[in-house]
C-alpha cells in the first residue's frame, strides 16, 4: 500500500483540524533515517522510536508538496516546531544536502509508547488514526490528550 497516498478519513480531517496544529517544514536533521515515499507512517514511527525521544511521532495531515490541491493524510517527526519528513524531502544532488519540501503540515503528536501498544496490536499497522477501526481503545490512547 503506498501509505503517503491514504486518504483522509472523516475521523482524521475532523480530529486533525480540531486539535492539530501547524509545524514548520525543515530539513531533516542527520540522525533521521530515510524512508521511501509511500512509507511515511513507518518512516515517522521508526525515527521517533530510534532517536530515544528527541523527536516526536505527528500524525496528520500534509499539503501534496508536487500539486498543493490535495490534503493527504500523512506522518512525520517534529521537536515540538519543525516537521522533519523522512520521506517527503530533496536532495541537492552536489552536495548530498536534504532540503525540505515547500508544504503546510498540520499534525497532531502522539505519545510513543500508545503508538507502540497499537503498532503491537494491530500486528503491525502504524497510522493511528488511518487503522482506528482495527482497535477501537489503542488509537484512543494514543489520542487521549485531545479527546
């Protein structure tokens, strides 16, 4: 499934819109790791989970960075101002530089550990609020600060 290309719930639009807020595009910082487009979820979850909490797991929704008319439900890590894609990025071909994409991310940032009880739980889907009716009660832990 080309995960970067899931589309936005009625729950997701409503939640995100609700309680989410803006990030800043950024390049992402060199300890991330990348990830193939299609693979955002897992790229996001890895990341957060492999740098001991230096980055947070945001759930959201993104602005399609190559035609901006299409909201996609998307994820990415964030230092509580900036959203770092591990997936959605440019590379300066000369220098191997990342550059961040010119988009709007609007997330809401999940706890790790709620997102890890679900990933276990649902044997191995990683968007929270795209997989919500595979458990009802493990996407409303990771939530639990909004609703």
């Amino acid at each position: 499934m080309n995960n970067d290309r899931v589309g936005v719930t009625g729950f997701t639009k409503r939640t995100v819109l609700q309680h989410g807020r803006r990030y800043i595009p950024a390049a992402p910082p060199a300890d991330l790791k990348d990830f193939p487009p299609g693979k955002c979820f897992d790229g996001a979850w890895m990341n957060a989970y492999l740098t001991d909490g230096r980055y947070t797991y945001v759930e959201g929704l993104a602005l399609n960075p190559d035609t901006h008319d299409e909201w996609i439900h998307h994820a990415w890590v964030t230092d509580g101002v900036h959203a770092y894609d591990p997936t959605w990025h440019r590379t300066v071909n000369a220098t191997g530089e990342k550059l961040a994409v010119t988009t709007v991310y609007i997330g809401i940032p999940m706890d790790m550990m709620a997102v890890a009880r679900f990933v276990k739980g649902t044997n191995g889907y990683v968007s929270v609020m795209g997989n919500r009716h595979r458990n009802k009660k493990l996407p409303d832990l990771a939530l639990r600060s909004i609703i």
